[in-house]
C-alpha cells in the first residue's frame, strides 16, 4: 500500500462517515415509534376517565330513577318493586360487564329510634337476582335534616363495580378484576317522600 492511497481512503470514509451524519431520512419514522405508545397510553386514559365519569352519572340516574317511580305509588308489590328496578337497570345500558346492585328501603321516621328510621319493608336487586332487603324494623340511618316525626320515607341506594375497558380485556390474563382489583366502587343514594300519601305499603315484601 503506498502512502497515498492512505489518505484517500481515509478521506473516503470520512466523506462517507460524513454523509451518514448528516443523513436526516428516517428521523420523523424513529421519533413517530417513539412517541405512539404515549399517545395511546393518553388517547386510551381519556377514554377511560370520560367513561367512568359517564357510568358514575348513570349510577346515580338509576337510583334517582328507582325512587322516583316507588314514591309514585299509593302502594306496591314485590313483582312491582322487581319490575321498577329493572327498569333503573335499562339506564346503565349500553354499559352490560357488571349488573349493579339496588336497595330499595321503605322507612319509618321517629327521632327517638337510635338511627332516626326503622325498616318497613325493603327489596334488593343484587347482580340479576332479586331478593329480600334488609329485615323488617331493623334500625337504619336517617339524615338529621330528615328526621321529622311520624313520616315515611323511601331510600334507594344503587352500587355498581365498574370495570374499566383495559381491565376487561385482558383482565383474565394478568387478573386484573379479580378480587375487585382494577374495578371501581361507584354508589349513589337518594331519599324521597310519598307522592301521593302518608306512606307506600308492600303487603308481601
């Protein structure tokens, strides 16, 4: 090798090093993988956060709903109870994962009673089965504000475990929803007043 073909084809490669450095093609390829999965990640955390805000408000049309349609009554039945629970069930379609659990709790208001209430009668729709609620005149909890002597009042109480879409899907792999984890509690309570008389009797509940 003589001495000059030394430098040139050092020079070659640096030309060519050169080139390669200054080579820009391919750049907004590299940096479009690199930013993607964040844009997923915050496209995706979006759609979770406006979904779970859109659940959260259904859960508490549902249980405003459900009073609502009791203290319509002048008096109800268990199949009545069942059927206007259902129908709070049909405001959370099209969300269909879980199916929520309803209270409907009908209350005797006497400030001497140590909670403020004691059940009348009570019916719970618990994820598809419909079931008694809680025991006749068992104490139960009445608002201050609520506690006026001799009245009647009816307590609606909606719970539903809301399981995000991303837990959904690959929940059974990674067990995500299993024992709640990746679920959220979301709960909602109403208490109305008869419409249309003193009280709302439900000889079978």
């Amino acid at each position: 090798m003589t001495m000059k073909a030394f430098p040139t084809r050092v020079l070659r490669k640096a030309a060519v090093m050169h080139r390669f450095l200054r080579d820009r093609r391919g750049i907004a390829a590299v940096e479009f993988a690199l930013i993607v999965p964040l844009m997923l990640v915050m496209y995706l955390g979006t759609l979770e956060i406006s979904g779970a805000v859109s659940i959260n408000r259904k859960v508490s049309r549902v249980a405003s709903t459900v009073a609502d349609l009791v203290t319509q009554q002048d008096g109800v039945t268990k199949a009545e109870l069942d059927d206007i629970m259902e129908i709070g069930e049909a405001v959370l379609f099209p969300y269909t994962i879980k199916k929520p659990d309803i209270w409907i709790t009908a209350i005797n208001v006497d400030s001497s009673y140590p909670k403020g209430g004691k059940v009348a009668w009570s019916r719970r729709y618990n994820e598809g089965t419909f079931q008694s609620g809680v025991p006749e005149g068992d104490d139960t909890w009445v608002p201050p504000d609520l506690r006026i002597d001799g009245t009647f009042l009816v307590k609606v109480e909606a719970e539903l475990d809301y399981v995000p879409l991303a837990a959904w899907l690959i929940g059974n792999s990674i067990g995500t929803t299993k024992d709640g984890v990746g679920m959220i509690e979301m709960s909602e309570r109403y208490y109305l007043r008869p419409r249309l008389g003193e009280d709302i009797p439900c000889p079978d509940c």
